[in-house]
C-alpha cells in the first residue's frame, strides 16, 4: 500500500514488538523498517521501464528478505544505529531526488515523514534496555508484514521470491483512508503515554484489531461484489472465461470488474449500493492482433506475465500501445480513454524498446471533478 500506511504498520508492530522496553523508539524504528521495502522504486534509476516494474515489489517484498535482513539490521542497530540512519537518509534522498518528476504528493509525504523520523532518531542517544536479538525480532516483523500488507492490493507481491508466483487479493485499493486514519490516530495516541502505561498497549492493539477487522471486511465486500457481479452477467447472457474483480480508489464500496469474454473485455462498475438491476458493461477490443510478429517478442511476453494476462493493445498517433488492464482508466470505462498503466512499443531495428507512459495529469479542477464522479457512483445507481 501506500507509503504512509506502511509506515503506520511498521510503527505499531514495532510498539507491539518492543514497546515495552525501549517506548517511543520502537514506534520510530518500525516505522523505519516499515519503509525498507520500498526502497526498491530505486530500480527505476538503474534500469529500463520493464526492468524496473517487473522488480518491483519482487526480492525486498519477499519473506527470504525478511528472514536474511532482520538479523543484520538487528546487530546494526545495536552496535551503530547512527551509520545505519545515515544510510537510511541517504537512499530516501535518492528516492526523492531520481524520481522527482514522477513521485506522487502522497509518496513525498511519505518520503519526508521517513526522513523526519530517522533525523529524530539521530538525536536520541544513549544505550536501550533491547537486546540484539530483541531488535532483530522487531525488524523481522516489520519487514514481514509489509509485504503480507501489500498481498491484498492490485499489483501483489513476489512474497515467496525467487519463485515468480505473484500474491494479489485484490480488495483493497493502495490508498484507503478508512484503512489508515484510524490506525494512524491509534499509534499517535500510544505515544504519550509512558512505555510502561497499560493504556499505550491497549490503544496501540486497539488500532492492529481495527485496521485487521477493517481488512477483513474488505475481504467481504469483494465476495458480495463479485457474486453479484457474476449473477448479472448469466442472466444477461453474456458468455465469459474469467472475471477480475478490484476496488475503485480510497473506498471498498464501488467495484470495477474485467471481464474476459475471448476477443474482447466488457468493463463496468458495481456499486454495493446500486439499486438498479443489472451491471452495464462497455466492451474493449483486445486488439492482440496488432502486434504482429512483435507478439512472440520477449519483452512483450515479459509484458503479458507483468499484467498477469489483462491486457489489450491499442494504436495511437502510429504508436502500439500496451495497457495493463489491471489498472483501469481515469473516471468511467471507455475505449477512447487513456489507461492509468501503459506502456509504448517503440521498434528499433530488430529490437523493441518499452516506455512506460505517465498516467494522465490531473490539476486540481480536474481532480475535484473526477473525485465528484465518482462519489456519485459510489452512491449508486
């Protein structure tokens, strides 16, 4: 998910890890270890597009990571923490200043709550009552639960790398509001209270428990969209080999859903407040055919596994265009709609070079209006 709800989780399994002996700097230093894994949006400065996407949420998402790093990390933390901070700040400044043209605001909020919190720790000193050990163990776990986090989201995790399988869920979308706030509020509430206090475990617990029920009723919401998503395509008679069911952005309660129907996607919305009978679909052309001999290209085969087969080729201004379907476009299903995810197919010689093009820019006009779109479906039709 996204960054600040890493950090969030990161802080509150540290609280639950160690807490009790060394307080707020457990707090700081799970939320610290909660950001370690993304870390890996570092590929982008080194490698192409496809390169980077595919290694995305790959080996430092896995549970080998976590499993291999903890107990470095932990002896790190014991021996030096302030050469370990200094490395922290320095691959978060990489971070923001490589992807200063694409970071998004909510991921700079993120980066720089990062770097606030490794600044405070510099200023703490003084030995703790934690052992080695006992730092490894608050790593491991917030390292681990990162990725487990991450699992239910539309891109997934290679949670078991070096195996290529990729985890997704799909219930919940990357930010979700109703997921983090309330977490948040929880774990700056444990906070004041000394490390010793019974109230900062049980407000500390109290956010885990709700931030869990809350992603557990995720889990409900989707079973019930995507039944009722199901039941309307067979009494509308559309034929279809498979259904892919995700959440819209920053809620739970309005679905899209892909539907695979041989040479073409029908795309809609259900709401789980629509009244209205039945789902309306809007057909997308697969087009596959439009890649020619490219089709058996490995970077496109590359692109296929990349998007776990939801894809469809478009042509646009004498560019092939590969949209990850996964995604969606901005605002209502059509075909003349930019993706949020695409990516140019651009022929050199025998070769083809693969350009992931930005999602659409949005100012703020435009965001209102989509936002207003949106809450409108959201209460249904």
């Amino acid at each position: 998910m996204d960054s600040i709800t890493q950090i969030v989780l990161g802080a509150a399994v540290g609280e639950l890890v160690l807490g009790r002996k060394v307080g707020n700097k457990a707090i700081l230093w799970g939320a610290i270890a909660g950001t370690i894994p993304d870390l890996d949006v570092l590929c982008r400065t080194f490698f192409d597009d496809l390169r980077a996407n595919e290694l995305h949420r790959g080996v430092t998402h896995s549970i080998l990571f976590s499993l291999l790093l903890a107990p470095v990390f932990g002896q790190w933390i014991k021996r030096h923490q302030r050469s370990f901070l200094a490395v922290f700040v320095a691959l978060v400044a990489l971070v923001f200043v490589f992807g200063a043209t694409t970071i998004t605001a909510q991921a700079s909020i993120g980066v720089v709550a990062a770097a606030v919190i490794a600044l405070i720790l510099w200023k703490v000193k003084g030995p703790d009552a934690a052992t080695a050990k006992e730092w490894s163990w608050l790593f491991w776990w917030s390292l681990v639960t990162h990725p487990l986090l991450d699992c239910h989201t539309t891109w997934g995790t290679q949670l078991f790398w070096p195996f290529p399988l990729k985890v997704a869920y799909n219930n919940i979308f990357v930010v979700d509001p109703a997921y983090t706030v309330p977490f948040l509020i929880c774990v700056a509430l444990a906070m004041f209270f000394k490390r010793t206090d019974r109230r900062r475990r049980w407000i500390n617990g109290f956010g885990l428990v709700l931030s869990s029920a809350y992603m557990a009723l995720t889990l409900v919401t989707k079973f019930i969209a995507h039944s009722t998503i199901q039941g309307s395509l067979d009494r509308q008679g559309i034929d279809f080999n498979a259904i892919s069911t995700r959440p819209t952005p920053f809620n739970t309660i309005l679905w899209t859903a892909n539907v695979e129907c041989g040479d073409h996607y029908d795309l809609g919305y259900y709401s789980l407040l629509d009244t209205k009978a039945e789902m309306e679909v809007v057909s997308m052309p697969k087009n596959h055919a439009l890649l020619g001999h490219w089709a058996r290209h490995d970077k496109v085969r590359r692109l296929i596994q990349l998007s776990d087969d939801n894809y469809v080729i478009q042509m646009r201004n004498d560019t092939l265009l590969f949209c990850d379907l996964r995604f969606g476009q901005i605002g209502e299903p059509t075909p003349e709609k930019p993706f949020v995810y695409s990516y140019a197919l651009i022929p050199e010689g025998e070769d083809l070079r693969v350009v992931l093009i930005p999602p659409p820019a949005l100012d703020g006009q435009r965001f209102s209006s989509l936002m207003g779109e949106l809450w409108e479906r959201i209460k249904g039709e």
